[in-house]
C-alpha cells in the first residue's frame, strides 16, 4: 500500500488499545493506517522525540462566532493546537441553534458538535444578560424536533445552575433539563460553579452518563469538604455513572479543591478549555495543550491526559473521533514536551508552578495535515 502520509518514529499514545509505545502510524484515504516501516509513502513525517495522539477533543468550548458574543473562531483555536474536533457548550438555543449549524459547524475544518440549551436564547446575549431560567419556557417540543432533525451534531442539553443564573428557580431547571434528556435521548452536561444546591443534591439530579462540568471550581460548594477531604457523594457519583469534565475556563478551576481530590485519586474523566474571546492564548486558560500541561503538574500520566482528551469524551458523547484504531478517520495531533519553568494560575489567584509543557507540532485532519510547527521538519 502506498500511504498519503506516514508519521514515523514517534512514541504513540493509543488509549483505545492502553498502549504508549514507539511505533510509526499513516494515513491512508482519509483513515488510519497502522503501518509497517517497510510501508511506500512520499510524504514522510518523522516523528522522533515526539508524542502522537488522537487529534484531541475539546469537548466544553463557545465557538458559536458571530452570535455567540463570548465566542471563539474555531479553526483558529483548535487546529494550531491539535485539536481535531470541539463541542460547543450550549451557546445556542432553539432560537439559534439553525444559524449555528449553518453557518459555524458547516465551514469549520475542524468537526464540530454541540450541546443545546434549553433556554430558547442559549447563551447568546450572556455578555448582557443572563438566559432566562423559568421551566416554563423550555420548549421541550421545540427541542424535540430541532435534536432530531439535528443528530449528527447535538450531543447533550447544556444546563447552567450557578445561583446568579437560575436564582429563585434552584435545581428546577436542572430538572427541566433531565427530563429532556430523557425524552430526546441525550446527557445532560450541567455547570456547577456556586451552585444553587450542595453538590449531593446537584449530583442526585443526574443520571448515568450526565456530565458534572467544572468540577474542579472553587466557588460555593465544591467537591471537597471544609476540611479539605472529598465528598462522600461525589466518589458515589461516580460509581453510579456520573461523568466528572474539568471544563477549567477563566473563573471554574481552583488549584486547592483539584489537589485535594488528586491526593484522594479523584481524577477527571475528561478535560476540557471552556475556551472564550477573554481566555484564548490568555492565562489562566490559554490553549487546550496548556491546560493539559497544568494537569502534568498536578500529577496525572500523560496517557491518562490523553485519554481524558480524545477517548472518554468521544465515548460520552457518541463520537466516532479520539482513537488511532485501524480504519478509524485520520485526526492525529503530534506533541514535543518542553522542559519549562511555568506558573500556572487558578481563577482563585492562587500559583501552582510546573517544568513541563506540550508544545503542538503537527495536526492531521482526515489525513492531511492541516497545521505544522515551522521548525518542526523531516
């Protein structure tokens, strides 16, 4: 077989099969190839000194651009950063969500997916006000028939709970929220800073496969207790299915409620940006790579960061993207660990320092490289 691009003497991270190895991967048609050395190929990426992953999932962002006013350009956020496919948090509502997939998902290079808001205006206007919470305007047919006609795209029901957002309403709209996903068939991902409830309450809501989102924020009730230990539901949580994403953003991540729950072997099942205009290529957040670098320092193996990137959110939310198994579609992002002095900031104003950074070299959509490093040469 002659391949259209070989990546070849890289170590790759395959989360799909649990292995971190050296071993050369192609491309060919689109799909991948797990390739022999001996395998013909005229264009020939070497790869040595580097990782090679599943083009990464970032699976908690705003890219809704042009209504969404907090929003981000896709392709400029995702692709300079191995990012291969992003879900967008729920900018859109019913309202909004046609325009969105006109406009936004069908240009991007980069695939992209959503969650709904139930509140009709999305998170539109959030920039000047906050959505509308009341129960009753949760068009639930409405809804209905825009998932339906939307299935290849719209992968959960966003809900916010935060006190300033659903006030006198408490966990009445997060209720809303379950009950239509239940009746669409879809997980609800709900945002968790200060939260109208305690967490046990919040988590007693949701059901197995929902997404508790920010769930290392430190503001209101969080994970841990006063006394620093994580709370009892929450381990319960998730031995009964919940699903725990970081979704760190510029005010959801708090290095001491993150430590307490690492030193109690509380990791996230995923790790997601919650990127804006205010966050990109900004501290605290800056990038999907460096926000995965935080997690290095805080402790957590490469391989488990990767497959907190790539598998688990392509497995929650349905996505046939975040493996490098044979035949599956050629997204592949290539990454170099620079040793660098770095402090990382939490929304708290707290500093935690780290000496190691993923630096992004190549990005492969569909088996064609659609980003390159300048200095990153065969």
């Amino acid at each position: 077989m002659k391949l259209d691009l070989l990546i070849k003497n890289g170590t790759v991270i395959d989360p799909a099969a649990g292995t971190c190895r050296k071993e050369d991967i192609g491309a060919f048609e689109g799909k991948i190839v797990r390739a022999p050395r001996e395998a013909e190929c005229a264009n020939v990426v070497d790869a040595e000194g580097c990782y090679v992953t599943p083009g990464l999932i970032d699976s908690h962002v705003h890219v809704f651009e042009g209504c969404g006013v907090s929003s981000v350009n896709p392709d400029i956020t995702f692709i300079p950063n191995g990012v291969t496919t992003g879900i967008d948090a729920g900018t859109a509502g019913v309202s909004t969500y046609k325009l969105f997939s006109r406009t936004t998902m069908r240009t991007a290079v980069s695939t992209i997916k959503a969650y709904i808001h139930p509140s009709p205006t999305g998170l539109a206007a959030i920039k000047y006000f906050q959505e509308p919470m009341d129960p009753r305007l949760f068009d639930h047919k409405a809804i209905a028939e825009c998932v339906n006609a939307h299935r290849d795209e719209i992968v959960a029901i966003k809900m916010r709970i935060s006190r300033n957002t659903v006030g006198a309403y408490g966990l009445d709209p997060l209720k809303a929220a379950v009950e239509i996903g239940e009746e669409v068939g879809l997980p609800v991902a709900v945002h968790t800073t200060d939260p109208a409830a305690d967490v046990g309450e919040v988590l007693n809501v949701l059901r197995r496969g929902d997404v508790y989102s920010h769930c290392y924020h430190g503001r209101g009730y969080t994970l841990v207790n006063d006394d620093g230990r994580l709370k009892t539901c929450v381990r319960e949580a998730r031995g009964r299915g919940i699903i725990f994403d970081t979704a760190d953003g510029l005010s959801h991540f708090a290095f001491r409620v993150a430590r307490a729950a690492f030193e109690e072997g509380f990791f996230p099942d995923i790790i997601s940006t919650d990127e804006i205009d205010r966050s990109l290529y900004k501290t605290p957040v800056y990038s999907m790579p460096y926000i995965l670098s935080k997690y290095l320092a805080l402790g957590m193996e490469l391989p488990d960061i990767v497959k907190a990137s790539t598998l688990t959110p392509a497995r929650v939310y349905g996505l046939e993207s975040g493996t490098l198994n044979d035949g599956a579609a050629a997204d592949i992002a290539v990454f170099r660990i620079k040793e660098k002095n770095v402090n990382f900031l939490d929304s708290l104003g707290d500093v935690f320092p780290g000496s190691r950074l993923l630096i992004p070299q190549l990005t492969v959509k569909n088996g064609i490289i659609v980003y390159r490093q300048v200095d990153f040469t065969s």
